[in-house]
C-alpha cells in the first residue's frame, strides 16, 4: 500500500508543495537595486553595496550612506582598491600576540610578548572594544593615551602601554590591512610629564631605599634587597634559578640568562649582604635544586611580576612616603650610587647590561660639573711668545 503524502502535513519533508505555482516575490529589503547614474553601486534595504574588484577577485564593500559609496567607487575607478580592514581590533590583537616577530633583526623575547599581551588585555581591549582598525585615527589615539594618563599612570608608564598598539597599527599597515599607519607619528604628551621629570621621581635616594625596606614584608625582603643592590630589571630577577648563583675566587655573582636585550645577558658582581641572604634562604626553601626559581610562588613556579608589584611592592612604597615607586626606581637609585661614588659610565653600563657604552649612563646619572677655572691653560702656555 503506498501512502501519499497530505498536502501541508509537516512530516513530509521534501516535498514540494507549490508545485505549478510562481516562487514568492524577494521582499524588497534583501534585493539589491541598482542606484541610477551610478554603475557598479546597488542598495539593499537601507545600506549601498559597491561591487569592485582586488587582486583578480570580486569584493562588495557596505556603506551607510550614498555619497561614502560613490567616493569609495571613485578610488575604484583610479586604480586604488586598497581598504582598510573592518576586522575588529580586539580580534585581530589575539592574532597579532601570537605571529608578532618584533621590529628588529633581534626579534622579540617571550617575556616582551607576554608583557604586550598583558598591556593589551587589560588596557588596549576594554578601550578600543569591538571597533574596527579602519576607524582608528590620530584623534583616538590621543584618547587612549589621555585615558591611561587618567588612572593615574606615569608618564614613561602611558608610553609602554601604548607601544603595543602602536607596533600592532605598523604591522596591520604593512600587511594591507590599513591605508595609512594612525600611529605613524604619534608622540605620547601626558600633562605634567615636564613636572614629574623635574621631581626627579624616578629614581629613589639611599635614605628611601632604606625607608622601603623596612615597609617590604618579610617574605619579599630578599628579592627587594636583591633588586636594590644589583640593579636588575624585576623581570631578570624572578627569572633567576639557583644554578644562576655561585661564588668562586672574584666571588659570589649571579648570571643573568633572560633580558629584554642581548647586552641583557650577563653575570654580574652581588654585595656579601645579598649572597648572605641567598645562601640563607637556599637552606630554608622547599624548592633549593638547581632548577627551582629562587623568588618562587607557594606552588614553586615563578613569581609573577605584576602581581607582585601591585600587592606588595606599591602598598609598601605607600608606606614608605614613595608612592611613585616602582620596582624599575629601584635600578635607577643604585645607577645614581655608583655615579656618586665614582663609577665611570662604561663601568655603568656594563653592571646595568646597556649595550651604549656608557652613553645613557653619562647622560642620566652623572653629573658633569661647570669649569671654574681656566688657569691651568695660562701655567702651560706661560712661555709662549
């Protein structure tokens, strides 16, 4: 027995049921309509489409009105059918964490990668939020940078948050993805960063160590210590493992083997205080093999840079009469110690791991006093005619 199907019986799929009868009309808000006098443009609902082709393929680019259409259609038909990318920047960002190659033959070290990326999640992301690469200009640049100046954030800290964004606007606009870099250009002016140079803020004086040291926890005084006595960035600290420190005949150094640049990579001298305390605090560690990280978490990994210096290092130097301090003013004071009790630049240079030479650390740290007195000239060119 064959059963036929029932006509408008929802269990018979398949089924054509307009069999002999004209297809509906498309509603007129998903037709495309050519737009008169202009060929090539159409309007569907209430947006224009323009039809073009890139690199031997067809593309359709939207626009909200007819006059953005026709401008665009004009470029077309010059030669110029380079657009800007409607990807939306936080989507585009992830990508970019994960291919950046750096700027530089040098590349870029992970730690710099994971310090971009944190910068961005927690600034750049809930800023610029869902908008398009192709809507970011100079204007709202200056937007983000007064945004972070907002918060409260130092003037060189504005600076490094933005390095990310603007190193991403480079490498989208040397793929095609933007007609022209925004940040191209770009100078980050803070208000009050002429001010906060002339305080002098950056760098902490021997009494404010002291007086930070003795607001730092028990648990963190070791590696503030060690920050304070060597120098070292906070990130090549909590880097450091135990096979890092020894003591032979020049006596007890550390080998720094992760810096965000390869004059970075180095072992430097430490004060008997510091090694004391190392050596102290290898034979009460749960974690003293030659692979476990000195400053370690309870878990035995490696401390974390930013957790550290906002829960402990910032609530201290609050304390302390320095809330401006951070852990990097700490390298800054002890540069400014050495300068003071006669290191020259070069030797400077070499403890702190600058590749110049000793350029930045003449420039910075010492200070080269005004002449006083020529008579010495007049004694050795007495006997000139």
């Amino acid at each position: 027995m064959t059963i036929l199907p029932v006509r408008g019986d929802p269990h018979t799929s398949g089924v054509n049921q307009t069999r002999g009868r004209p297809a509906p009309a498309t509603p007129e808000h998903r037709r495309l309509i050519r737009v008169p006098n202009h060929p090539g443009i159409y309007r569907k609902g209430d947006r224009f489409h323009v039809r073009f082709r890139h690199k031997g393929r067809q593309r359709t680019r939207t626009f909200r009105t007819k006059t953005e259409a026709v401008q665009f259609k004009g470029q077309v038909a010059s030669g110029d059918t380079l657009t800007g990318s409607r990807e939306r920047f936080s989507a585009y960002a992830e990508r970019w964490l994960e291919t950046y190659e750096g700027g530089t033959s040098n590349g870029i070290s992970e730690e710099t990668r994971a310090s971009y990326r944190d910068s961005l999640e927690r600034h750049a992301f809930p800023f610029f939020g869902a908008i398009k690469l192709e809507e970011i200009d100079p204007p709202f640049l200056r937007e983000y940078t007064q945004h972070l100046a907002n918060k409260g954030l130092a003037p060189n800290t504005v600076r490094r948050y933005f390095a990310p964004v603007r190193a991403l606007l480079g490498t989208a606009n040397g793929d095609g993805l933007l007609r022209s870099n925004p940040a191209r250009g770009f100078r980050v002016v803070v208000r009050g960063d002429n001010e906060d140079r002339r305080r002098n803020k950056r760098r902490l004086s021997a009494q404010q160590t002291k007086d930070l040291l003795s607001e730092i926890p028990a648990g963190y005084s070791d590696l503030v210590y060690l920050l304070a006595s060597t120098g070292v960035r906070i990130g090549e600290c909590l880097a450091f493992t135990w096979s890092d420190f020894r003591t032979d005949a020049d006596g007890p150094t550390l080998q720094i083997t992760k810096s965000k640049t390869a004059s970075g990579v180095r072992r430097i001298a430490i004060s008997p205080e510091a090694a004391r305390r190392l050596l102290k605090r290898r034979a009460e560690s749960d974690f003293s093999s030659d692979d476990d990280s000195i400053f370690p978490t309870r878990s035995g990994l490696p401390m974390d840079a930013h957790n550290f210096r906002n829960r402990v290092f910032v609530p201290a130097a609050k304390r302390a009469g320095v809330p401006w301090a951070r852990p990097h003013a700490l390298r800054h004071g002890l540069a400014t110690m050495m300068a003071e009790l006669g290191y020259s630049p070069p030797h400077i240079a070499a403890h702190l791991g600058h590749a110049d030479g000793g350029v930045l650390a003449m420039k910075t740290y010492v200070k080269v006093e005004r002449v006083k007195s020529m008579a010495f000239v007049d004694e050795i060119l007495s006997d000139a005619k």
